[in-house]
C-alpha cells in the first residue's frame, strides 16, 4: 500500500525551494546607488568591464566594484609667479572649470584613475599659465589684453585635455598683480593717455564751432548782398510813394510838406 505525502512536508518543501532560489539571486546581485551628478564605473578582480551605471539604483554582480566619479562642472584654482615677455615677475590667479565627458568615463578611469584631474590638468594648467603670459608684456596683461591671455589658455587646455576624455569649459583670470613700481607707471601712462584723448576731443569740438560761426556768417553776409542787390532807387520812391498815401488816409493830426528836393517824394511832419 503506497503511502500518502503529507501536505504539511510538501509545503516545508516549496518554501524551502523558494528561499533557496531568492539566496541563489542575492548571491548573485548585489544593490549599488550611484549619486546623482556622477556615473558610476565597474571592475571585475581589477579589470574595466566596460559597463557604466548612470545615477540611480542598480543591480550588480557583488563581484563587481562601482567607482563613481563626477560629471558635474568642477573648479581648479591655481596661483603662480608667471613671467611677461620683458622677463617681469607677475602674480597670477586663474581657475580652470572642467567636467568629465561621460561616453569616456571607462578610458578616463582606465588610463587616468579617479584623480584624473591631478594627473592631467592640474600640471599642464599650470604649464600653460607659464607659457601664455610669456608672450605678452606686461602692460599688456595688466590692462587690454587679459581677455586674449584667457582665450589663449582655453584653447590650449582644450588641445590637452579633450582627447584624454574631458571637457574644458572656461578659463578665468581672477588677479594679476604686478610689481608696485610698473603698476603705478602703467596707471601714470594710461592717465596720460585719457587726458591726450580729452584735449584731442577739445580741440575737435572747438574746430566744429568756429567752422559753425565761419558757415554762419558766411550765410548772413550772403544774405545781405542778396537783399542789397534787390534794393533800387525806384523801389524806395514806390514805398516811399505807398507810405504817403496810406498817412493821408490816416486820421492823426499831420502837416506834408511837398518837394522833398533830394528823391522828391513829400516831406511828413507830424502835427501839434
């Protein structure tokens, strides 16, 4: 006579078999968050795996080890004795802002580690600090030409760190001290300079007057040859004629005295 499982042993049995499977998948996967601004890198007994885990919750192999690194805009200050073209000694202060490219956060972290920024940046940064300022004089750097020297060292941080996986975005020029003796020689010459401007705008504006008074008068004197070349001896007897009329018809008390002897035309005295 077979004999009949017990329900009791077949559950114990199913519960078992279930928990085996969840210790299976937990032996398996392990949990990682990776922080927001950063993505995440996974080795395997020390080798890249080529895998990269954006922010959030996942899912690894509990072999696998997540090294998260930032992609957030980040900020290098750096401060240097720099020379001028003339060999001057300069104290200058500039930051660097940089972020990593995540399509090549593995290579980065393959060839450069997770302190890539002390690798590559830091030394070629300050390099081209060096390099940049030697080209220009300076007065140069100290007034026009701090926009150029920037741009210079952007373009030149680009070239080096760009193909290595990481975006330069700006370079910044905070402070540039000189030696107190050229900075009050620069400021002298540049206030020469403002003063030359000025008397030079003087000097202008007077000439735009006189060359305005010059165009004035030269219109009133053409003026009054026009109207002394339209006045004649006979216009004068006509309006003189027009003006003794119209006093005749005036009803003010007048005394006319006729035979004006020089242009004939009555002579008009006003009464008592």
């Amino acid at each position: 006579m077979a004999t009949v499982p017990n329900p009791t042993t077949i559950l114990r049995g199913g519960v078992a078999s279930i928990a085996l499977f969840f210790l299976v998948v937990a032996a398996s996967c392990s949990v990682a968050t990776v922080s927001t601004g950063h993505v995440g890198v996974t080795t395997l007994f020390g080798r890249v795996t080529g895998e990269q885990l954006d922010e959030g919750l996942h899912l690894v192999n509990p072999f696998k080890r997540v090294t998260e690194l930032s992609v957030r805009t980040q900020e290098i200050k750096e401060q240097a004795e720099v020379p001028s073209s003339e060999g001057l000694i300069m104290h200058l202060e500039a930051s660097l802002l940089y972020r990593l490219d995540t399509q090549h956060a593995n290579d980065v972290f393959r060839t450069l580690g997770s302190v890539y920024d002390q690798v590559v940046l830091v030394p070629n940064f300050r390099s081209v600090m060096r390099a940049v300022t030697a080209a220009h004089s300076a007065s140069a750097l100290y007034s026009e030409a701090r926009e150029t020297v920037a741009k210079e060292m952007l373009a030149q941080m680009k070239l080096a760190a760009e193909p290595r996986g990481i975006i330069v975005e700006n370079v910044l020029l905070r402070d540039i001290k000189l030696p107190e003796t050229l900075r009050q020689a620069i400021e002298a010459k540049q206030q020469a300079d403002q003063e030359a401007q000025r008397m030079n705008f003087v000097l202008l504006r007077e000439k735009q007057e006189a060359e305005r008074k010059r165009i004035e008068a030269q219109g009133i004197a053409d003026f009054q040859k026009i109207v002394t070349a339209g006045i004649s001896r006979e216009l004068l007897e006509w309006k003189g004629i027009e003006a003794t009329v119209e006093l005749s018809k005036s009803q003010n008390a007048k005394v006319v005295v006729i035979g004006n002897p020089k242009n004939g035309l009555p002579l008009i005295l006003p009464g008592q």
